[in-house]
C-alpha cells in the first residue's frame, strides 16, 4: 500500500493500525495457484489467524492446513467444512486427535513411532503423512529444526505405520520459511521418489506428497516473482509425480503481503547523543515477527531530511521492546507517521496484550 493511502487512512482510523489489502491477498493466493497449476493449497492458519484473512482465502476457494485445536475453531466459524483441512501438528495429545476426527479431519501427520502409535485406536477414521525433515539453515526460520524424521529414516517410519495397520498416505516436509532456494523443494522431492519406490515395493501407496510452506515474500531485498520461483518444482512435479496429489501448506506467501502497518511516533528523546523514537507498535504487538520471525520490514516516512542512526522503540516499559536499534531516521517530529510493509505474516499472530496494550486493530481496505 503506498504512503499517501495509509496516511489517509491513518487519519480516520487511527494508529497502530494493520491495514488489510483484499485485493493484494487474492492477488496473492491467485498468483501462487497459478504459479502451481497441479497443486491444492492449505493455507497455514498459523501465519495469520485473523477472520477476515481466513474468509477472503475461503472465497478465492482455498483449502486450510490446522494445527491445533484452536485452529479448527477459527476455520469452523468461518463456515470451512472439514474435508477441506488437513492437521499437521506433528506432535498431538488423543483429545486432540479426537477433537480434529470429530470435527471431521482425517488427514494428520507424524514423525516418529509414538505418535504413530496413538492412531491406532483411529485407525480406520485417520490417514497419516509422514513428515520428513529438510535441513535448511539459510532460510528465515528452519522448520526441521524440531520436527520431522531424516530422509534416510523416512521409509522405515511408513513401513512401521503401515505394519501397525494404519493407512499410510503421504508425505511431508517443510523446507524452512521464506525459503529462497526453490531447489530445495526438488532435494525433498528426490528423496520423496526414492522413498515411493520402496514403499511401492513394499505394496505400501503413497499418494500424496505434500510439498509444505516456506514460499518466500519481499521484505527489504526482493525474492522472484512465484512463477519464476516455482517453475523448477512445477516441472518436476510434472515429470515425477503426475500420478499423485500434491498439497502445498503456504502461510507467509499469502498473508504477509496483505498487510500494511500505520505507526506513530508518540515520543522522542536524545540520549546520549543518539535520538530515540517512542512509537505507538513495539515487539509485544505486531513487530513481535522481529523477534520469533526475524523478519525485517520495508519501511517508508514522509520527510527525507538527513538520516542519522536513531533507536526505534516500542511503547511498553520493557526495554526489550525496541524493534530497531539502528536505523537511519530523519529528524522526526512527535505524531509522525511510519508506515511499515508486508506485515500479514507472523506479526499480529504472536502479537499480545503485554503492559495494557491493546494489539493493532485490524481495518479491511477493499
Ligand atoms: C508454519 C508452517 C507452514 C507455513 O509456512 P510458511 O513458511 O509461512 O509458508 C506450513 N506448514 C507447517 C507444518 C508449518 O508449521
């Protein structure tokens, strides 16, 4: 959303303000399925629970990737019917299964054999895909750090799953958020070929290969555009796996683009020869994603005076709560506004109520 737009709609709304673009969200979900012709995307809960996010992607048709309990809350009230979700929490209590199978769910994942174990008693209600870890630690966040079982050990859980009479469908990995080696999703899917084939020898179907999340967004250096980005993977997809489903989780791709935050600036002070800006957002609120996401947003300020290295705070009393601590500002003034881009994802999600902070609120732009 450019400058002038949030600053008009600043004024009548208030900061902090997430501001929701519609159009950039369809926008997005619409180049990604178009980027993956042959896939159905679940959209990942996770990276922006918001109602309004959930109910745009459930009009462009999206389906939705649950984790938890509170998850399938949200997606039933937004009117999604089960056979649309899948539930990837790798690691579940029963009433968690049971919670997900009443509502409807069947498919699940797992990656070790106690977790295997737990669907026994569900065995003839739940499918299972296997998550498999992809190690990649150059991306934002590396989600095979806690879950996932290694590639070489990924056919010896099916075949354990399959020998404890469970249906064994699929699967799974997740190569690391904003992930920007589109080869890595071919590394998955070449051990996923090898593992098919085993299991195939086993007379164990694998049907679906679930190829996760981790498409990248532009933050401050830009990423590919998604066809360009996904076109290996599409080709191999094509090549290799013609005969099965395929699935895609995506979270950031879709819900980081769509939302733009408008903050002010609510207080300044020099101290020790450095100015310090106090805004009205701080990282127990949406900036939050600078801390657990480690992501750094493009930001744009009306004046474009002499920049010096300042400190950008947030308005709480704890003195973590700075989300930049060297940035080059120009000289602001008390009620300036900042406005900072491609805040949809893993930001308004983690943010809390810390010190009497209300959360940004959330204004839908059409
Ligand atoms: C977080 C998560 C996603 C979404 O990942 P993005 O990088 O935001 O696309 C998808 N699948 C699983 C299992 C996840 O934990």
């Amino acid at each position: 959303m450019d400058f002038s737009q949030v600053q008009k709609l600043a004024a009548v709304h208030g900061t902090p303000t997430l501001f929701l673009s519609e159009g950039r969200l369809r926008e997005s979900y619409r180049e990604l399925q178009s980027a993956l012709p042959g896939v159905t995307l679940y959209y990942a809960v996770k990276s922006n629970a918001g109602s309004e996010i959930i109910s745009i992607l459930k009009s462009e048709g999206s389906s939705f990737d649950i984790c938890t309990n509170g998850e399938i809350d949200i997606v039933a009230k937004a009117g999604i019917g089960p056979s649309q979700c899948i539930h990837t929490h790798p690691i579940k209590r029963d009433g968690d299964i049971r919670y997900a199978l009443d509502f409807g769910v069947t498919t699940f994942v797992a990656d070790n054999e106690y977790e295997l174990m737990k669907f026994i008693p569900y065995k003839d209600r739940a499918e299972v895909l296997i998550r498999m870890s992809i190690q990649n630690p150059n991306c934002l966040v590396n989600l095979s750090h806690k879950f996932g079982v290694a590639p070489e050990l990924t056919f010896d859980l099916i075949r354990k799953g399959a020998d404890m009479g469970l249906r064994i469908k699929g699967i799974c990995f997740h190569c690391g958020s904003q992930n920007q080696n589109s080869l890595k999703y071919i590394e998955a899917l070449e051990y996923c070929r090898d593992i098919c084939r085993k299991a195939a020898l086993r007379g164990i179907r694998i049907e679906i290969i679930d190829i996760g999340g981790g498409f990248p967004i532009d933050y401050l250096t830009p990423v590919p555009p998604l066809a360009e980005f996904c076109a290996p993977v599409n080709e191999y997809l094509e090549r290799y796996f013609s005969n099965y489903r395929i699935i895609a989780e995506p979270g950031r791709v879709l819900s980081g683009p769509s939302m733009t935050l408008a903050t002010r600036i609510v207080g300044k002070s020099q101290r020790n020869g450095i100015w310090w800006y106090y805004c009205d957002e701080g990282v127990y609120g949406s900036f939050s994603g600078k801390i657990y996401d480690h992501a750094d947003y493009p930001m744009s300020i009306a004046r474009s005076s002499e920049r010096f290295n300042s400190v950008l705070a947030g308005p709480t009393c704890d003195s973590v709560d700075i989300p930049y601590e060297n940035i080059a500002l120009p000289i602001l003034e008390i009620g300036d506004l900042l406005v900072f881009d491609a805040m949809g994802a893993y930001t308004t999600a983690s943010a809390s109520n810390f010190n009497g902070f209300e959360k940004a609120k959330i204004v839908v732009v059409a």
